[in-house]
C-alpha cells in the first residue's frame, strides 16, 4: 500500500513542477491595467451586481476586449465611458449621474426606507392604542369553563 502512495506521489509530481502562472490578456500590462480601472466603473448586464472586470459571463468578456481595443485604438477613458453608456444607457454605470431618468435610482432606496418606518409607526401606534378588553365575572367564569372543556358553567 505504501509503495502505492509513493509510486502515484512520484507520477504526480512534475505536473506541479510544470505550473507556471497564467500569461496576461493583453501584451501591454499599461492596457490592462486601465482596462481594469475602466471596467471596475462599469456594470456587467448579465450579472447586474458584478463589475464587468469580476464578471465571467460571455458578454463581459466581449464588452471588455471591446474596451481593450478602444484602448489601444487611442480613446480616453470618457469617451470610452461615454461609448458605453450611449450603447448601454446609465444602468452600465456603477455611479449613474444624478438626473431626471435617475432619479429613482438614487432615490428609490431612501423612499423605502422611509414608507418602512411610516408603517412601523402606524403598527406600533394601533398596538399601543389597543386596550386590553376588560371582562366582567361572568364572562369570566364563562371563559374558564370553555377553557377547561366544559360548555356551560
């Protein structure tokens, strides 16, 4: 048994010996790294909670070799960004600047918290209005004789 072990540790070996660390996407390693920068500001639409540089979907990977051909085309970082949101709209931006058609966007999330504690209030307001029923001694009497199994007093 121990001859086995050590005879598939000793066939195992090299292929570790052999791993080497993955080759950058891009030649240029200043491409790559505005190509990061850029897709760190930018949504994935596949995913809708991943930035395009964490997002492994098809078109992410397609969204960003289009942003690394603006790169080496010569673009600026805005008029990348500008491509994007013209195509996109503001959704693919992390950061959507603040204006009338997104103004749910920033807005939105206040606005629900705000009806959460209104109806908080209103439900903590009829509880405290809520007084405990007083019951006479016959009704009471009546209770503890449905309480203890029996229909009538």
């Amino acid at each position: 048994m121990n001859r086995l072990l050590c005879l598939l540790a000793a066939l195992l070996l090299p292929l570790g010996l052999q791993a080497r660390e993955a080759p950058p996407v891009a030649a240029d390693e200043a491409v790559e790294q505005r190509l990061v920068k850029i897709a760190e500001e930018l949504r994935c639409l596949v995913c809708q909670n991943e930035s395009l540089a964490a997002s492994r979907a098809d078109l992410a990977l397609d969204l960003k070799r289009e942003v690394r051909a603006m790169i080496k085309a010569g673009r600026t970082d805005a008029e990348i960004r500008d491509f994007m949101v013209k195509r996109y709209g503001d959704f693919v931006l992390y950061r959507p600047p603040l204006k009338e058609s997104t103004l749910l966007l920033w807005l939105g999330p206040f606005a629900l918290l705000l009806a959460g504690f209104a109806v908080l209030a209103i439900f903590v307001r009829r509880r405290r209005a809520a007084k405990a029923t007083i019951l006479s001694a016959e009704d009471e009497r009546r209770a503890d004789a449905l309480l203890k199994g029996s229909e009538h007093p």
